[in-house]
C-alpha cells in the first residue's frame, strides 16, 4: 500500500508539473532528461538493488536502442515503433546470451566483465562508421507519433517520457511484489541459501538482467526520436557511471530511491553552473559528502529518519 501511494503521488506531481508549467524550460527540456534518468535507475537498480548484480554497462542497452532506432529509420526507412521493437529484440538476445556467462562471476569479477561489455559496444558506435556514423553520430533521425499525433515539441515529449517513467516505475513496484521479486531479495541475501529453497539463482539473474536490458532499449530509442540526432558520446562509460551514482545516491533496493538519485543529478548541475571553474569540486564534495554521513542513500535514510520522528512524536503524544 505505501509503494502504491507513493505511485500515486509521484504521478500527481508529474501531472501537475506539466500543466502548470507547459513552457517552463526546467520542464519540457530538464524534466525529459530526468524523466530519462529516472527510467535508466530504476531498470538499473532492478539488476543492482534487488538483485545484487552490478553493472557498469548499462548505457550500452540504452545506446543499443538509440542505434537500432536511428540506423533503421534513417538508412531503411522503417516504421520508428517497428525500429523500436527492433532495438528491445537486439537489447534483449544481447542481454540474454550474456547474463549467464557474466553473472556467474561476483563481486569487482562482475562489475570489469559489465564494464567489458559496455566499452565493447562503445567502441562498435566509434569504430562501425559504415552503420552508425562513427564519432560523428548520425542525424535527422524522424519523429514518431502516437495515436496520429505528431510528437515534435518539448511538452509533448515530457508527456512521452513522464508516461514511460511511471509505467517503468509501475513495472518495479510489481516486480518487487511479486513471487520473482521475492526470488531477487533471496538471490541479493545469499544465492546459496537461495539454492537450498529451490530458487533457480542463474535463471532468476538473467531474467532481470534481460528486463532490465530491454527498458534501457525503449529509453534509447525514444532519447534517439526526441534528440534527432545520436552519437557515441551520449552511450559511453561514464554515463554507466553516472547512472550507478543515481541509484546508490538514493538508495539501493529502493525504486524511489533510484527515482530520487536521478532527480538530484539531474538537477545539481544546472545549479552549479553559476560557480563555474569550481563546478566540478562541488559537484564532488556534494557526492562525497552525502555517501559519508547517508551511506544508504538519501531517500532510504531520510525516509527512516522521518519514520522514526513521526514514531517518537507519537509515543511522546500518548
């Protein structure tokens, strides 16, 4: 039930946040770059969070969609959706044939063998210039439409996003209440342990990776339609990175939380633009700074934090 309120209320917020600022700039251009990271996290933490697995590939997914939907639209001519199932189909036999070799491994063996794989791919965008254009990317890739709806504006592709946000969301909170989700908290508690009650742990493993991949493919694709351009850049480590940071940030093995950590990195940077050469620094220190003193994350301990004053402040009244 409260997982299902604060569905509720992050759908409010969305909503209302559109129709009150139609033409706000932090709305239609940062709110679909959050909307965006907002997907990638909580697919990630699906893998990293309930799951236990990390990866540091993860924007190669997202790139894979990106691709598939701008090489296949601009070279071939195909329907976007089309390219768009596409692009799930290629993420998701990608993801499915690694997982179990990958995912056997533990530990920092895991997070260098997903590192891999990402710099892998990152370097097939750069280097396969004959398909994907090389460093250079490609361009005039079409928009798409929904219901006949041409979807060529700012607001219009905040809708899209937000819409793909809580339905990315939705699927988590599901997952996370489901006899597979429970089957994930064992797998993160003890694989071994998980075993011995008869949980297919390497089963289990691939297909949250397989999910997960294939939510970062439809994120791709839909970033590829919105810019209209795509290029290596957009898909490199760094981004993989950075979307590790959004989920341990808001905490692990918290959807919210992963919802929350891509809000504050997603918004810190414009704020930090008015302190210029330091910029980097502070960004730096904000980071370090929050992991020391709220090591599980800013929404999971500033959740419990207000629990427990909301619980003494009601013992104190009786």
């Amino acid at each position: 039930m409260k997982r299902l309120a604060g569905f509720y209320i992050l759908a409010a917020v969305l909503i209302a946040t559109g129709l009150i600022f139609p033409d706000s700039y932090y709305v239609t251009v940062v709110g679909v770059t959050i909307c965006t990271n907002a997907v990638l996290a909580v697919s990630l933490n699906l893998l990293m969070g309930y799951a236990g697995q990390i990866s540091l590939g993860h924007a190669a997914f997202f790139g894979l969609g990106a691709y598939a939907s701008a090489v296949l639209t601009t070279k071939y001519g195909i329907n976007p959706w089309l390219a768009m199932l596409a692009g799930v189909g290629i993420s998701g036999t990608l993801a499915f044939i690694l997982a179990r070799p990958i995912l056997k491994l533990k530990g920092h063996y895991l997070a260098m063998a997903t590192l891999g794989m990402g710099i892998i791919i990152h370097i097939f965008f750069v280097q396969a210039d004959w398909i994907t254009g090389g460093p250079d990317g490609l361009s005039g890739i079409p928009e798409i439409t929904i219901a006949g709806l041409a979807i060529n504006n700012d607001i219009r592709w905040y809708w899209v996003f937000g819409g793909l946000m809580l339905f990315t969301t939705w699927i988590s909170l599901n997952i996370v209440d489901s006899r597979p989700g429970r089957a994930l908290a064992a797998v993160h508690g003890s694989e071994v342990a998980a075993q011995m009650t008869g949980v297919d742990t390497a089963s289990v493993k691939a297909q949250i990776f397989v999910v997960s991949a294939v939510i970062a493919s439809v994120a791709g694709s839909l970033f590829a339609h919105q810019q209209a351009f795509v290029s290596p850049e957009s898909f490199s480590f760094f981004f993989s990175i950075e979307l590790v940071t959004m989920v341990v940030l808001g905490g692990l093995a918290s959807t919210f939380g992963a919802i929350f950590g891509a809000v504050l990195l997603s918004i810190l940077p414009e704020f930090l633009l008015v302190f210029e050469d330091f910029e980097v620094l502070i960004y730096g220190a904000i980071l370090m700074i929050i992991m020391i003193f709220l090591p599980e994350g800013l929404f999971v301990s500033g959740s419990r934090i207000v629990t427990g004053w909301l619980k003494k402040r009601e013992m104190s009244t009786q």
